[in-house]
C-alpha cells in the first residue's frame, strides 16, 4: 500500500463555485433568475438580456452597493452547518479582488475572500473530505468575446465558494463526492440546481500543482482530472531520459480544459495572489452575524439525504433500494412522503413512483423540479384508489398517467377519458351485461358479494373506461338489486 502511494502521489483539492438561491442580487435588489436560463442566453440574447439590471450590478460609475443581501448569507450558513465548519461572526469585511476583463467593469470583484480576508467559515468536512474554508462573492456579467456582447443579468449574483484540502486521489472519487454533496445542498434549497457548479480542479502528482478552472460539468471534471494525472506521469516518466529537473516540467499553473481535443492546455504561470490587489472595500460595512441568527438557521435546517433514507426505512418500511432512489432526489422523495399522507400504503405502491411516475418523466425529457411541471400527490392518490377498488385497471391507469405530465389532473376532470359517458348510458350497458352474465346475477343474489365485482368490470371494460366508477356501481347495485323474489 505505501508502495503504491508513493508511486502513485495524486493528490486533488477543488474550488466549487455555486448560485446561491435567492430571489435577490448579492449588493442590489434587482431579481435574480435561474442561471440556466442565463446559460442559454445565446437564444435568449435579443429579449432576456440585460433585463434585470441597475447601476449597482452594471458598475456604473457613482453607485454604491447596498448591504449584503441576508438571504445569500442566510443560505451560506446554512451550507457551513452541513459541513460543521467554524462560522465567523465578526471581522467580515468585504474585499475588492481587482482584474481587468469586458465581464468586469468596475475593475474589481467583490468577495470575502483574498489576501486580507477574514473568509465566511471555517474548516468541517463532507463525506470523509475536509473543508478547508468557504466564503461569499458576487459573480460578474457575462460577456462573450465572439459576438462582442454582454449580459449583466448575472453580474451581481452572489456566489458560494467552497474550498476542499487536496484529499482527493482519483476522479471517480471526486466525481460521487460532487454528487454526494450537489445532492445536500439541493435538500436545504441552497442553491441553484439547474445552473449547475463551477469548479476549480487542482492536481498534483510529483511537482506543483495544476489548476484546471471553470469546470462545469461533472463529465468534464472526470475527463480532465485522467488526462491531467497521465500527462504529469507521462512527463515525470521521461525525466530521466531528458534529463530535465521537477520543477522546469512540473512549475505551478494555470492550463485550461479543452473539451473538443480532450487535453489541457497552459494558459498562464499562476498569478500570485498579490496580483489582484486585494483592498478592503469601502463602501461596505463590517458584516456581523447574530449568534441568535446561527441557532435560528440551526433549528429549521431540514433533514439531510442519509438521515431521510434512514427514517423512510424505519417508518415505511420500504425496500432499501426504493429508499435510495426516492432520496437521491428531494422533489421525488417529498412527492412520495405526500402520496402516503393521502392514505396510500407505501410499500404496495412503491412501483408507481418509483416506476412509472419515473418512466413518464424521463420519457418526457422532464423532472419534477421543472417550473412548468405541476404533479399533485393527491392526484396520483386519487388514480392508485381508483385501481386499487377496481374502478379502472393497472393498464388503464398506467394510461392516464402518461397524461400527467406536464400538469396531472383529478380523475373526475378526466373527460373523454373515463367519465364523459351519462347515467342512462350506464344503465344500457348494466343491463347488456346483466343479460349477458345471468349466472353471476344468480350468485350475486345467492349471496356472493365478489360477483359484484365482475359485472362492474365488465360494464367499465365496455365503456372503455368512459363510464364513471361510482356511477356504475351504483346503477347496477340498483339492477340487481330489484330481485326476482321482490324480496
Ligand atoms: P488559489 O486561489 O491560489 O487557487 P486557494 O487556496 O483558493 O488558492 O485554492 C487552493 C486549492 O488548491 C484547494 O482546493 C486545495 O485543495 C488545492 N491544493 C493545494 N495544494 C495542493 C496540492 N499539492 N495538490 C493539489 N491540490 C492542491
Ligand atoms: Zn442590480
Ligand atoms: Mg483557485
């Protein structure tokens, strides 16, 4: 084992940069919006951009920030209690971290991070990875170089960055980590599933390390991460031969992740952190944080993923593999929690979340979290009843179910479908199938309750599903019921 460390010295530490939550901007009140609308703004460009601005997020000059937006640092804490990291409550000042670039124009960023910086947490850990620190920054505008525009609809939108001591040794490991943890922060609503997370990679083998910048998907970070260890081996292999020393082919910097060719490329020496000229920022006080404010967040912090698991397979007694796939996404798992509110036995139903309400999601390209999917627990109760007391078959509401997506709908709403058929129309096929099955009548009035049963189904498969349940129930318990005897 100590033999396999030391030929192979990988060693990875991340940057995670994620969208805090939040209805507002970081220094300004203009609104914020799902930076995956953001991301797509190329279509967007002619209508959406630049839509929710002000002088405060455009850095026009004379304009000053206005105090840090609670909710982002709300959403902070509630991240550092996750990892148990040591939150600073007093010294929180915010820094200017200047560079020059189109997608900054008042040449500075804002953060509390940097050279001077008291940063907003420190230390705890994530699944067996230390937390080396995490801090607040607003994010600047986005320009693209290509076609020469610029979108400050992000600029202003405040950011987490979340710090990891190099304890990672190989990309699988980083890559479930990153699940592992985007799927605790979507439980306290932290962040900005849909836009995703950027991420600054560090690796190093034998020399300095590299850091790979603005990762943003989970693929990419694998693929650089391997290409990265293999060329670093490749070149410490081949030392010798050349004759080089570490540090000329090993230097620290920055090389940049070129997805279309699969490799890395160097982009700079690392800058030092002096080069951004770190100052305390005027404009902004002191940031304080209330103890009273830390235990309030402490107190309402909802449940985490292993802790939900745990309890489903206590109360519900589910199968530990349904437990895991209901809670590796929190809309699903609510959804199911509010199925078995409405009455429904978990366990005997599990297949029409866990199955079919997937099926119909995945087949429509969308989940549960989308805006413009609205699927009501109560619904979906309403159908499992209604198959449950025979009312419709299993195939049959597997069907309707097909409809429930984008937007599900009460059975009773179901025109055309299942109830659009009149109570004279019920009756006529009552008494096809009563002639039909004068047998089953017979037992049915010897006594034989479940012969009931049969004929209802008989009428609703006549119907084809458009007779209403109740409906025929009630008409043929009414038929059958006049007995010959007049008893
Ligand atoms: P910078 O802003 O210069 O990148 P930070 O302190 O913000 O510096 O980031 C340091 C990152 O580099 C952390 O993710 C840390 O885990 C990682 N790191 C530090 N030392 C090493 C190393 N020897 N190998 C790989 N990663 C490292
Ligand atoms: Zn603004
Ligand atoms: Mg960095």
């Amino acid at each position: 084992m100590v033999e396999n460390e030391k030929a192979f010295p990988v060693k990875i530490g991340l940057e995670v940069h994620g969208y805090l939550d939040t209805v507002e901007k970081l220094f300004c009140m203009c609104r914020t919006e799902s930076a995956e609308r953001l991301e797509i703004r190329d279509s967007k460009l002619e209508n959406d951009a630049n839509s929710r601005i002000c002088p405060i997020c455009t850095g026009t000059p004379g304009s000053k920030p206005m105090a840090a937006n609670e909710e982002a640092v709300r959403k902070m804490i509630q991240i550092a209690l996750v990892f148990g990291s040591k939150i600073n409550m007093d010294g929180l000042v915010w820094q200017r971290k200047h560079y020059d670039w189109a997608d900054n124009p008042k040449g500075y960023q804002t953060t509390m991070s940097g050279a001077h910086a008291k940063v907003n947490a420190l230390g705890g850990k994530f699944k067996g990875i230390e937390i080396t620190e995490i801090h607040l920054e607003e994010d600047p505008a986005q320009w693209n170089p290509d076609s020469g525009r610029i979108n400050y609809n992000r600029s202003g939108l405040p950011l987490i960055e979340i710090v990891t001591e190099p304890q990672f040794s190989d990309s699988d490991q980083v890559v479930q980590w990153l699940k592992s943890l985007l799927l605790s922060l979507s439980y306290i609503k932290s962040v900005r599933k849909n836009a995703g997370i950027k991420v600054d990679v560090n690796v190093s083998t034998y020399g300095e390390r590299v850091e790979m910048k603005n990762l943003n998907s989970l693929e990419k970070i694998r693929k650089a991460i391997d290409y990265e260890i293999a060329r670093q081996l490749e070149i410490v292999e081949k030392l010798e031969i050349r004759g080089q020393k570490l540090e000329e082919v090993l230097p620290r910097e920055t090389r940049a992740y070129d997805e279309a060719k699969g490799i890395t490329i160097k982009m700079r020496s690392k800058e030092g952190a002096s080069d951004y000229r770190f100052v305390p920022c005027p404009d902004l006080a002191e940031m304080k944080i209330s103890k009273k404010m830390v235990a309030e967040i402490k107190a309402s912090m909802p449940e985490m993923p292993e802790v939900k698991l745990e309890r489903l397979l206590k109360t519900h007694n589910v199968l530990e593999s349904d437990a895991k796939i209901l809670t590796r996404n929190l809309e699903l798992v609510d959804f199911f929690e509010a199925l078995v509110a409405e009455g429904i036995d978990a366990k005997k139903n599990m297949a029409w979340i866990t199955v079919e309400l997937l099926r119909v999601l995945n087949w429509n390209k969308k989940s549960l979290e989308d805006e413009d999917v609205d699927i009501r627990p109560s619904h979906l109760a309403e159908l499992i009843k209604a198959v449950e007391m025979g009312g419709i078959t299993t195939l049959k509401g597997k069907q309707i179910m097909n409809d429930f997506v984008p937007k599900s709908f009460s059975l009773k709403e179901h025109k055309g479908e299942i109830s659009n058929i009149d109570e004279e129309a019920v009756e006529n096929l009552c008494r096809q199938v009563i002639d039909e099955n004068k047998h089953v009548v017979d037992d049915y009035r010897a006594g034989k309750e479940a012969s009931l049963n049969f004929l209802i189904g008989a009428v609703m498969r006549l119907s084809e599903r458009r007779a209403d349940f109740k409906v025929v129930t009630g008409v043929m318990k009414r038929l059958i019921g006049e007995r010959d005897d007049g008893v």
